[in-house]
C-alpha cells in the first residue's frame, strides 16, 4: 500500500509509509491485542485477591483485581476491557489499507496511540507506586503500546513535505 | 555563445533554487524526526525516574514502628465483651477458615498448633492480626505483641495493626506460631523452621488454593483441620485509623470494624474449637461463636 504522496509534489521520489512501518505496526497491535485478550479474560474470571503474593514484585492477579483496575478508581469500567477496545481499534488502524487513506485516519492513529502512552504513565505508576505489584502481561502491553506509538509516530515524521512552489 | 552562457546560467539559478528548496524540506523533514525521538525519550525517562523513585524510596516515613508497649491496645482487643462478639455474630465475614480432610495435624508441647505466617508490610496481614488476636485470646494469654502499620507504599498504606514479631502466647489447650517474614520495608524477619514451612509450601498452594494465590499471605493453620489464605476482610476499612480507635470500635457491635474483626474473630473461634474439643466451653459454645462457625467452609 506504500504509494507517493497525493497530488502535491514531494520532496524526491520518498514513498510513504515506508515499507517497515506497516508490517511492524501491525505485528505490533496484534501482540497488544492477544496481551489484552488475556488480561481482560484475567480481570473477568480472577476473584478479588485479598493477600499479599509471596511472589514479591510480580503478581498479575493482583493487580488486575485491584481497584486501580477499574477508571474510575474503584468502580466504573475495567480497565482491561478499556485496553482490549483500544488496542481493536488500534488493530484496525494498522490495517495495510488504512494507511495514508486520508490524513484524518493517519493523525487520528497517532492521537490515539499518544493517549495510550498517557494511559501507560499511570498505570506504570499505580503499579509501581499504589500496588507496589507489576503484572508482567501489562508490562507487555505498556512496552508495546509505547513502541507503537514510536513506529507511528518516525512514520509521520518520514512523511514527505511538499516542495514550495 | 553569450546566448548559451545566459540559458546556462537561469538553467543553474533554477537548479540551485530546487536544491535549496529540497534541502529545507530535507531540514524540516530531519527537525520533524528528532522531535520524535525526543518525545519518546521524555517518556523512558519519565518511565525510568518512576522506577528511580520507586527503588530509592524503600524506606517508610514516619508511621507507627513495632513496639513493646502497645498493651493498652493489645489489652482492649483482648477483652471484647462476650455480648459484643454474640451481638455481631458472624457480622460482615463471607467465608471463615476453610476445612482440610486429613491435614497434617502439628502439635507443639503436645497441643494442636495454631500457624500463623504474614509479613509486617502486607496490608491483608494487617488486617488479619486483629481477628487472630482477638480469636486465640479466648483460649490464652498474649504477651509481647507490638503494634505496628503496613507499608505506607502498599495498597492500603499504613493500615494499623498488631505484630506477631517477638510476640508469645500461652494456652491451656492449644499452641502458637506466629512468623512476620517480612518488615515494613520488606527486609527479612522472621524465618520459618523447616516444618512450619513444609507446611505452608503444602497448603498454601494448589489444590488446596487457586495457583493464582499460591504461597499467597496471610496465611493461617489451624492444627490440620483448617486453614485460610488471605484476609477476611479489605484493609481499607481500617483506612486513617489508629490503632486504639481500631480496638475501641471492637467493642462497638454496631460499627462496621466490629462487624468485620469481630466477625472473622468469631469464625476463627470456631475453627480453633474443633482442635480443643469445644473447650472451653462457655467459649464454644458462645452464640457469636455458633454463629461464626457457620461461615467455615468445607474442604474443597
């Protein structure tokens, strides 16, 4: 799907996205997506856990059944099936066909991975700092989440800029 | 030749002026790449200060420090009056100590054991102790049990709680031992003999618990017919107490600590029962303890 940019003229014959950035931001979502098919199946069936793990740092169950799974804190929607949604539409997002579709879709797929880095923030630091507990699956999905939006982010920046007239 | 020197020189000018304009797009283009390199790295960095931060904070401040003379509080939760536990029953308890078909039954000065294994950090532990002190001070004395809070980088920060650390008990019809593994900031405390802990690596893991809560804390033994793993109860109910408004609210039926210490209390009494052969009677036979003993699970 990689293709020149539209009508304007640009800067060299530099196609956009370049060949990397589709199959890499693809393999990516679906990762993220499998990460958060699980986690959510985890939130679901996992009761509330009220012990501390022997494990120490590590316990996932912990801290998908904690309050801070929820956003709301304490009530409201968890936030795996929030992660699960994101990362569906992120998956469609990446599809080959969506990129360079239209400017709207391009900057919307940055937008929203730029609010699942902010998301990331916090639930890096509710787990570092509220639960003293790390769920490496989460760690999975912040990691990926991140490089994410670094794949798609270089992307636009790559775009090639149209040449003054 | 003067012709073709001029065409030359506007074929150049215009050459020159696509380059330059194809070098500031190449500027701009570069400009556009750094700025997101450097977007990315604000966030590793925010991400590795947090963990920074994390690692160097694992000391707590302030907060309550175990402690020998905690016996007013240690005195209150011991003598909670028999018509509040029969006022609250098995209060806001979901499941008691659940049953084991033939566990292992340990026995120290020839009386069934009572173990106790938690972690001075642990909230869940925290909340525990309460109900556990409560509990076996109906079949003895305590001495020795400080006072202390979970860690103030927990769920449930600085719950208020009692310590088995140094703690004795003594009893005509059962034993006890307690170990906190841990302190507050997580360094070592007390280790478990060799088979206290082949107890603990056997019931505190499948199939007597989920995997997911294997060698989970607290975790309680009671003298091979019972065990739990896990609190009762949230920690956060005992939230921005003190540990005397914690004892005092144990003599209030009403209030909601009662319902949940005194309730858990109750069940624990029962389960401790079946290793003294409901002794002492006016204990086992005591209504809140009926009433407790309804909430013990069957092996699963």
């Amino acid at each position: 799907m990689s293709r020149t940019t539209g009508a304007e003229p640009t800067a060299g014959t530099v196609t956009w996205p370049p060949r990397w950035v589709q199959p890499t931001a693809l393999v990516l979502a679906v990762l993220g997506l499998a990460d958060s098919v699980y986690l959510t199946f985890e939130h679901y069936t996992g009761s509330k856990t009220l012990a501390c793990s022997s494990g120490g740092l590590f316990n996932c169950h912990a801290v998908t059944t904690s309050d801070y799974a929820y956003l709301p804190v304490g009530s409201g929607v968890p936030v795996a099936l929030l992660g699960l949604l994101f990362f569906i539409g992120i998956t469609a997002l990446c599809l080959p066909q969506l990129w360079d579709r239209s400017r709207g879709i391009d900057l919307l797929r940055l937008l929203a991975l730029g609010v699942g880095v902010l998301m990331v923030l916090w639930l890096v630091y509710v787990e570092l700092f509220k639960l003293s507990q790390i769920c490496p699956y989460c760690t999975g999905v912040h990691v990926i989440t991140v490089v994410l939006f670094g794949v798609v982010a270089v992307a636009e920046a790559l775009r090639p800029l149209p040449v003054e007239r | 030749m003067a012709q073709r020197t001029a065409k030359q020189r506007r074929a150049d000018n215009t050459r020159q002026a696509k380059l330059a304009q194809l070098k500031a797009a190449e500027r701009r283009r570069r400009a556009r790449i750094w700025s997101v390199f450097g977007v990315i790295g604000v966030i590793v960095v925010i991400v590795l200060i947090m963990v920074g931060v994390k690692l160097g904070t694992g000391s707590d401040n302030g907060g309550p420090v175990s402690n020998t003379a905690a016996g007013k509080v240690v005195k209150k939760v011991t003598s909670v009056p028999a018509s509040a536990y029969a006022t609250v029953g098995a209060g806001s308890l979901a499941k008691g100590p659940i049953a084991i078909n033939g566990g292992d039954a340990i026995t120290k000065d020839g009386k069934p054991e009572v173990l106790y294994v938690g972690a001075e950090y642990c909230p869940f532990c925290a909340a525990e102790r309460w109900a556990v002190v409560a509990a076996l001070s109906r079949f003895g004395t305590w001495s020795g049990v400080g006072t202390t809070a979970s860690s103030s980088h927990d769920y449930a920060p600085d719950t208020p709680t009692l310590s088995f650390h140094g703690a004795d008990y003594s009893s005509d019809y059962i034993s006890f031992a307690g170990y906190e593994t841990e302190d507050r900031d997580q360094q070592p405390l007390d280790t478990l003999p060799s088979d206290d802990q082949k107890i603990l690596q056997k019931y505190d893991a499948p199939p007597y618990v989920d995997q997911s809560s294997a060698g989970s804390i607290p975790f309680v033994y009671y003298g091979g017919k019972y065990f739990s793993n896990g609190a009762s109860f949230d920690p956060m109910l005992l939230k921005d107490m003190t540990h005397a408004q914690v004892a005092t609210a144990m003599h209030d039926p009403s209030s909601d600590v009662a319902k949940a210490v005194d309730g858990t209390a109750n069940s624990i009494t029962a389960a401790v029962c079946k290793l003294t052969d409901d002794k002492p009677a006016n204990v086992c036979t005591a209504p809140g303890v009926k009433a407790g003993a309804g909430k013990l699970q069957p092996a699963s």
